[in-house]
C-alpha cells in the first residue's frame, strides 16, 4: 500500500534519497527552490513597477499638454470676461475713455495683488524651516536626476554592441 502524502501528482511515490545526506540536500533543494520562487515575484513586481513608470512617463506629457490647453482656456475667458466688464463700464459711464481707464485700473490692482502674494510666498520660502526642506527636496531630486541619468546611459550602452 503506498502513502497518499507522499505521492505526487502523477500518482507515483517519490524516489527515495540515494546519498545519506539527504536531508540537507532536500533543504538546500527548497532554500533554492525558495529563491527561485522570490526572485520571480520580484522579478513580477519589476515589470510591474516599469509598466506603471512607463504610463507616468506617457501622463507626464499629457499633464503638459493639459496644462497648455487650460491655459489657453483660461487667457481666453480671462480676455472675454474683461470685454463684458468693459462693455459694461462703458455703459455705465457712458465713456469708452473712463471704461479702459477703470479697466486699467483692476488690473493694476490685480496685479499689485498677484506681487505682493508672490512676494509672501517668497518669504515663506525664506524661512528656515522651509528653507532646509526646500534644500533638502532639491538636494535629493538632483540625486535621483544623476543617478537616472547614469542608469539611462548605462542601458544604453548595454543595448548597443
């Protein structure tokens, strides 16, 4: 009578050690067959991990492009809505004179507005808890921009012969 455990799938029992020291043969057998089975997982978690890297690579230009189009949109409507407001001024008035002097104006006020905020925000920057971590966040970006670089010639050295 055979031993259902210790059958394989096909039905036939296992062949039987023929070296006495088998146990340890059998355990370095699993520890391989262990960094076998990790280094595939890896190994999928890598294609993975470049798959996702390629779609960022791929959104990063569509961001871009993104960015553009709602620019041009908002200088657009920006341009339209202060036609309205100075069609409006105009009416108002009853001068086309006072209604580009009132338009001129706002925007001098907007942008007074816009300097002093970025001007704040520069201050900010300044201030030497945001000034370490500013260093710090360009310090590692610059070394991530190197060694990608380094990493991006070295692949291209591998791949021509």
């Amino acid at each position: 009578m055979s031993d259902p455990v210790a059958e394989d799938a096909s039905g036939s029992p296992p062949p039987a050690p023929s070296s006495p020291s088998g146990p340890s043969s059998s355990l370095l057998a699993e520890l391989g067959q262990l960094a076998r089975a990790v280094r595939k997982l890896f190994g999928a978690q890598l294609h993975l991990l470049a798959a996702e890297l390629g779609l960022a690579r791929s959104s990063v230009s569509w961001m871009l492009v993104a960015g553009l189009a709602a620019t041009v949109a908002g200088v657009g409507l920006g341009l339209t809505l202060l036609g309205l407001v100075g069609v409006l001024l105009a009416a108002w008035f009853g001068s086309w004179i006072w209604a580009l002097l009132a338009l001129a104006l706002l925007q001098v006020l907007f942008l007074l507005g816009a300097i002093l905020l970025f001007r704040r925000c520069m201050h900010w920057m300044s201030l030497p808890a945001t000034r370490s971590e500013w260093s710090a966040m360009m310090h590692e970006t610059l070394r991530r921009a190197d060694q990608d670089v380094v990493a991006e010639s070295k692949h291209e050295g591998d791949v021509e012969p």
